[in-house]
C-alpha cells in the first residue's frame, strides 16, 4: 500500500462560498507525499535444510540444484532485492561463484550482478565468491532493476546460480544446522 499523509484533526466547519479561499475541505484532504517510490509490492523466503548440495565442476552458470525459485507480483521498472546466506566449506583447488539469475520459461534471463545475460566469464556476486582453497561464507543483497524481458505473467522469477571453476566439485552447507537462506523483497518503483 503507498504511503499517505493526512491531518490528526479534521475541520467540522463548512467550506466558504469563495472558491479563491483555502477552506476546511481542503484541510480535511489528503496530501500528496512523493520521492518514496510505490512501496513494498511483494516479498518471500526459503530456508533450505534438506543437504548439502553439491555444485558439480564445469566452469558454466547453472542452476544450484534442489534450491528452488522465488517468484514474486512485479512489473518492469520494479525495483528487487534479493539476497542469500550460505557456507562453503570444503576446500579445493577452484574458486566458486554465485549469483541470482531472473528466470522465464525456465531460462535464466539476466543475472543480478550485473543485469546482463548469463556468461559464463562474468564471476557473479563480488561478496558470494569463495576463493580456491578456501572456506567462506556467502551472504547479502543486491538491488536491481526489472527489465521488460524478466517478467512472465505479472511476475518475476528468480533462482540461484553457481559457477565452479575447474574440475573439482564444490559443496554449499544446507542442513537443519547450517541451513540456506534465499530471500527476494520487490521494492516498487520511483527511487
């Protein structure tokens, strides 16, 4: 619901004859408040316990397997944020990246990164890499745009992507313990 602004009091008295006058009616009206955007449109969650995934090693984008997808009421020009926290504890010789793609027909469309198509030399999310290695921890938002092209029947989809690089398999945490978190907050427009 967008925001309004109104008086505490309201005026019982009756509007003067002159139009040229600032009357009660006026006074009992509500006022126009700008420069907030539309207000939160939609939002959702998931919290993913069901295991550890594995995110098999083919230096290519693809989907993070079982995670799902978050799909949200929006339209072009929305603003999103979204975001996921997440562990990466074992340790190999390759680096691993994250990102969140918008998905339609179950394509991926754009990555939130950087708002264009998938490729596979784009490294993602800057704060969701996990160096060769090493262990890390993923987690955050990104804010982003909607394009005409993200939305599919009065919403957008969005789902998580990783990019192992090498030939060594990657594991995210994702158990009653260490669980996944994936969130998206559609934010309106006019910011």
């Amino acid at each position: 619901m967008a925001p309004s602004v109104t008086h505490v009091y309201v005026s019982s008295l009756s509007d003067d004859a002159d139009a040229d006058t600032v009357s009660p009616s006026h006074w009992n009206d509500g006022h126009v408040l700008t420069g907030f955007g539309t207000g939160l449109v939609d939002a959702a969650y998931l919290n993913y316990t069901a295991g550890d995934i594995t995110c098999t090693a083919n230096n290519v984008w693809e989907n993070m397997p079982s995670v799902g997808t978050i799909t949200l009421n929006a339209s072009t020009g929305d603003l999103i944020e979204a975001g996921a926290s997440f562990g990466v504890f074992n340790t190999t010789a390759q680096s691993i990246s994250f990102d969140i793609a918008t998905v339609v027909s179950g394509s991926p469309v754009h990555h939130l990164s950087d708002g264009g198509a998938p490729n596979d030399s784009n490294f993602g999310i800057s704060a969701w890499r996990v160096p060769a290695s090493a262990q890390g921890s993923a987690g955050g938002s990104v804010m982003y745009t909607l394009q005409s092209s993200d939305i599919s029947g009065g919403t957008v989809t969005l789902q998580l992507r990783d990019h192992p690089e090498g030939s060594t398999d990657r594991v995210v945490n994702a158990s009653a313990t260490r669980p996944l978190h994936f969130w998206a907050k559609n934010l309106g427009q006019g910011f």
